[in-house]
C-alpha cells in the first residue's frame, strides 16, 4: 500500500502510526489470528505489504465482519495513493 504524502512525511508517519496501532489491536482482540507480517519496501518506506497470517479460514472471515475490520479500512483508506484496498484469500 503506498501512503500519500504531499506534506514532507508527515501524513505518512501519521499512516504507518494507525497501521501498527492496529495491527496491535488485532492481535490481542481477534481470534485466530496468529501473526501478522509487515513487509517495506526497500528504498521507499511508504510501500507496504502486509500478511495476515490466520488459524484457519473461518476466523479470517469473521474478523473481516467486525467492526474493527470496517474501522481499520476506513482509518487507513485516506492515506493510500490510489485509495484502493486489494483484500485477497491464498486457497489451500
């Protein structure tokens, strides 16, 4: 996901403070998942790749129905360059 940032950064430090903000938050409130991975991308910090890493398929789908999920989209939404959030599922 790519930050948007026509500040100096700020907007980006303010992205990536939400982003980790919730991803603390999920991991002590939300069953079945068991860690999440944040990749950057090398030379521009602003890119990230995240991974859910989930106990089983079940649990992904009912995080993605709670009100944390919806509030985590939306906090993070504004910040991307493209505005969009591409949700995939890796089949087993």
């Amino acid at each position: 996901m790519s930050a948007c940032c026509d500040d100096g950064g700020s907007a980006r430090k303010l992205a990536m403070t939400a982003l980790l903000d919730t991803t603390r938050q999920l991991m002590r409130k939300v069953d079945g998942l068991v860690r999440v991975e944040v990749n950057v991308q090398k030379g521009d910090p602003s890119e990230l790749v995240l991974y859910y890493h989930w106990r089983s398929a079940a649990d992904e789908d009912a995080y993605r129905k709670t009100e944390l999920f919806k509030r985590a989209i939306a906090g993070v939404t504004p910040y991307l360059a493209d505005r969009r959030i591409i949700v995939t599922t890796n089949a087993d």
